[in-house]
C-alpha cells in the first residue's frame, strides 16, 4: 500500500470516529478515548513513532469538543503513549533504511560487472550503471539496443515481471553502441508493489560463453571430420543405420566394394540404399541377411565392374542413446586372405605329395643302395680270409679300406634315414622316464663306457616325447663325449634344472674341446672337425640328427667349450606341464600327466 492511500485510509478513520462520537449524544471519557485511539495505533504502525505522536496530537484536538477541558491531559498521555509506544516498538522491529545503506546499495549497483538498469514499466530507461553506460551508452529506452528480433520477446517478460513481480531469466540478443550483437541473460524485478512501479533489469553478458562454445562446435566439427576421414581410409566398408533401419554414414570403401554413391545412400532405408547392388552378390539371399542384419558373420562374394570381392560381414548393436536401436554393419575385404588360404592348401597338397614320393624314393634308394655295398663288403672280406697268403701288403691294405669305406657308407645311409624320418612321419608320444632311458644307452654302450666316469643326476625328469627318439638323443652326445676325449681318466656329467616352461638339459665332458670358430657349424651335416683314419663309423650326422630332434620338440640346442677343456652340449626340451605342441594321442598323455604330477605334489 502507497503512503497516500494510507494517509486517506487515517482521514477516514478520523471522520467515522467524529461521526461516531456525535451520535452517542452522552460523552464519557472512555468511549472517546476508545474511539480515537484506533487512528492513533494505524497512524503509528504505518508511519512509525512520528506517525504515532502526530496522530496523538490530532486525537487530543478531536477530544476536546466531547470532554471537560480538565480530562484534557489525561487523555493526552494515553493518545501519546499508544502512538509512541506502538510507534517505538515498530522501530525496532523494522529498523529504517539509513541513507549509508542505500548509499551503498547504489554503490553495488553502479559498480556491477552485469549490465544493471532501473526502468519503468514502459521501457523508459530512469538509471543505468556505469558497466551499461560503457557498453550501451545513454539509451533513453531499452527497445534502443535490445535486437529487434528480439523485442517482442522482452515486451512479453516486461509485462509478467509488472504484473508478478519478476520474470527471467532469458537469453536474447541486444545491440552495443559499436553496433556489435552481444548475447545476454537477464532477469526483471519489480522494486515496487504497484503496476506502474519501477523495475530492476540485470544482464549478464554471455559472449564469452557463446564464443567457447562455438570453439567447443568447431572442435567436434574438427574431430567428426577427421575421425571419418580416418574411417574412410580403413580396409573395411562401415555402414550405420538408425533403429528405423535408415542409412546414417557409409564409408568410401563400402562405396568402392558395391559401386554405388554413398551421398545417395544417406537417409534412405538400407533395402533401398543397397538395391542397386542386389544384382552384383553372388547369392540372392545374401542380400537379405545384409539387409536384416544376420545376427551371424557370414561370408559372401559381389561382383562389380571393377573388381571380384570376397567379404565377410559383421554386424554390431548400437549401445549408445542417440542411436539406440541401430546397428553398424562391417564389410571386412578377405579376398588376398582366401587367395593365400587357396594358395597355402595347393602348395600344402603339392608338399604332401613331395614328402610321399620323397619317402618312397628313400626306401627304395636306401635299399638298392645297401644291397650292392653288402655285396662289395662281404666279398673284400671273403677275399681277405681266403686269399690272405696270396695277397701282399698293398693289397691287404686295399681291401680293408674297401671294406671301412662299404661299412662307412652303410652307416652314411641308416644315418641319412634316420635324419629325413625325423618329422616325416607321425611319431607316438608318451610318458619317458629318462631314468629307463639312460638304464638302455647303459646297456647298449656297456663296453665303451668301461673306463669312463659317466656322472647323472640322482632323480630326472619326466618328458612327453618319443622314446627311440630320446634313447637316440643322448646316446649320439654320450657317444660324442666318448669319441673325442683324449684324457686318461674319461668324464661325462648328465645335469638338468628346469627353466620357464622348458627342461634345460647338459651333457659335458673333459674331451679335446671346440674351437669357437666352429661352435655352430658342428651342428651341419657331414661336418666332421676332427676327421681320423681309423674312424670309419662316424658320419658327420650325429649332431645334425640331435638338432633335427631337440627343434622337432621345439627346443634348441648349442655348444659351449674351451680347447683342451671339454665341451659342454646344453638343449631345451618342453616341460609337458606348459607344452602345447602335442598330437591328439600326446594329449591325452600330456593330461595323464598332470593328474600323476598333481597326486605326486600332494
């Protein structure tokens, strides 16, 4: 309520009191007392203690015409009591607005970073702060640099925050005094309790806002374009459809698998945007499990005028919310990974029939070959026995070197057998207590190992393996041991320790030793370092067929040795707790195994 309408409302008061008492036609002092207290306590509480004691004093003046002159000054202290006391309690209770506070009330709001204006419910600009002034300059209405597309807007929420009291915020556009367009989000409060009062409009200036986020675009824009400039580079054709099954990107590649035009493809249905590559498939239904989406990858073959294609095609769910519903289909190019399948069978083929005749050549070479060279031993040993007193020195001579170079060349062929059979042909692998194995080389070499010092280990590993194969192994290492060893006092030692999931194995001895120029080539065939007269049996295979068996395990094999030392062979052989290289009949060995292993442990 306005301080006019007040000051009307206590006029009327006062009137109906006098009205009042003039109609009672008998005064007491009471009833006048009564009556004109009322304006007193409304004077008092609308316009605090000088209300209240100037509408004590109008009281006292009404009341004189109605009571003796003598009950004058009481009433007088009760008309000032009421107003001065209501009027003090009202005081405190609502303390006034000191000019310091409004002073710096105006302080803020010239000083503001917004914009800040106090206008009336026209629009007329009544004051504006000095950031405004500074950006806008001295408008005399608003409608001057808010954006006429924009004006009708601020009409609408200068006529909500009059009638309700604020309204906002909003964000409009507004015109700066270098005609530059400035975004800006304001907000309207009424000051006053009346329609026509005045009204507080804020701005806050959102061009720093605007222009991160046009940074923010431009960076997605950025991004967008570069990811799918990557994407059309891939090998494979990317098609992403919505969950109306519409086309939303295609790649270049997919446009050069089916020849069409991906621009065309765009926010067509997918049956419509591959139509025109019905024609180039292989397979007519394969259209359709492109087109639906096969929940399974399948593989297909298109036929353009450029190029025949083998593709294989993946479909993916889309998972994220913008496009839930959808798929992204995957058109992976195999057609070089099927011609090298295609390739790798033939050759597998041609090699499988290599390796046959292969194999029959050797049997047959290997048993035309011996026969002649038993019949050449066997008759230079006839000749020796028979003819012994006959023949003289030179001749005796030449028999025996025919006879070492036949046996000679026995063993060179069991040796080259037992070489091109390693991995030739499918071997039994089974539980091998190298134990047992040492137990038969023993055995077999009892006579060569009489004045030798052969040291092994108190327990041995377990291996999958072939037993002939290791029996062969460690018997051409123990017999190397013994063949080039010089000492008096013969020494081999057998040792093992277990690395990773490999068994690494050792057999030294106190021999002649290597040179190191020849650590490696030992291991070729018919390489023979130390070649003797007498030594007729050896071959130069020995070592080779230890490689050939030692990487048919896939393990490895090497040398270390000082001349005049000995030499010490070490080689790698799976542990069949980690070994994956095992037939099917190996592997039902392998897990025989481990239950005997894991019983042991336990």
């Amino acid at each position: 309520m306005s301080g006019l309408t007040r000051i009307i409302a206590i006029i009327v008061l006062y009137s109906v009191a006098i009205f009042f008492l003039l109609g009672l036609g008998y005064y007491r002092g009471i009833e006048v007392l009564a009556v004109l207290s009322i304006p007193v306590l409304l004077s008092s509480w609308f316009f605090g203690l000088l209300g209240g004691l100037l509408s004590g004093t109008a009281s006292l003046l009404c009341s004189a015409p109605f009571v003796p002159s003598k009950m004058l000054p009481l009433l007088g202290v009760c008309y000032f009591a009421v107003g001065g006391g209501l009027g003090l309690w009202h005081r405190l209770k609502h303390p006034p607005t000191t000019k310091k506070t409004k002073a710096a009330d105006h302080q803020f709001f010239k000083r503001s970073l917004n914009f800040a204006y106090v206008i009336d419910a026209e629009g007329q600009i009544i004051e504006g702060n000095d950031r405004a002034t500074e950006v806008f300059g001295s408008p005399r209405r608003v409608w001057e640099f808010i954006h006429p597309d924009d004006q009708a807007r601020f009409r609408e929420e200068l006529g909500r925050a009059a009638l309700r009291g604020e309204a906002g915020p909003i964000k409009l556009r507004t015109i700066s005094q270098r005609k530059e367009m400035i975004p800006v989000e304001l907000k309207l409060v009424r000051l006053e309790q009346n329609r026509l009062a005045r009204l507080a409009l804020e701005m806050r200036d959102l061009s720093a806002l605007a222009e991160l986020e046009n940074k923010v675009r431009e960076a997605q824009a950025r991004y967008r374009y570069l990811i799918e400039d990557a994407i059309d580079t891939l090998d494979t054709g990317i098609l992403l459809l919505d969950k109306d099954q519409r086309v939303i990107w295609a790649n270049r590649t997919l446009e050069r698998f089916f020849d069409l035009d991906r621009d065309e493809m765009i926010g067509r249905e997918v049956r419509r945007a591959l139509w025109r590559a019905k024609q180039a498939l292989a397979q007519p239904n394969d259209f359709e499990k492109i087109t639906t989406g096969s929940a399974e990858p399948f593989i297909f073959t298109v036929q353009t005028n450029h190029a025949e294609r083998i593709l294989e095609y993946r479909s993916l769910p889309v998972a994220t919310e913008r496009y839930k519903g959808g798929r992204i289909d995957h058109f992976i190019d195999i057609t070089e990974k099927k011609r090298l399948e295609q390739n790798l069978q033939e050759k597998t083929k041609r090699l499988e029939e290599k390796n046959h005749q292969l194999e029959e050549f050797t049997r047959v070479v290997s048993h035309d070959l011996k026969e002649p060279l038993r019949t050449i031993s066997a008759f230079s040993q006839y000749l020796l026995e028979d003819y012994y007193d006959k023949l003289d020195d030179e001749g005796k001579d030449y028999l025996n070197r025919i006879n070492r170079a036949s046996l000679r060349m026995q063993n060179l062929i069991d040796d080259l057998l037992r070489l091109s059979r390693i991995g030739a042909c499918h071997e039994t692998l089974e539980k091998v207590y190298l134990s047992e194995v040492f137990e038969h080389i023993k055995e077999d070499m009892k006579a060569r190992l009489e004045n030798v010092d052969l040291r092994l280990p108190k327990t041995m590993p377990i291996i999958i393996a072939n037993r002939t194969r290791m029996v062969e192994l460690f018997g051409n290492l123990i017999s190397n041991a013994i063949k080039y060893n010089d000492k008096p006092e013969k020494r081999i030692e057998i040792g093992w320790s277990q690395q990773g999931e490999f068994y690494r194995f050792y057999v030294r001895d106190n021999g002649i030793g290597i040179e190191e120029q020849y650590l490696d080539k030992i291991f070729e065939l018919f390489e023979r370092l130390n070649p003797r007269g007498d030594d007729y049996e050896s071959t130069g295979a020995g070592l080779t067929i230890c490689k050939r068996i030692v990487e048919e395990y896939g393990g490895r094999i090497w040398v270390e040795s000082k001349v005049g030392e000995g030499s010490t062979f070490y080689f790698t052989l799976p542990n069949p707790r980690f070994s994956q290289k095992l037939s099917s009949n190996g592997t039902s060995t392998i897990r025989e195994f481990e239950v005997s292993y894991a019983q042991q442990k336990t």
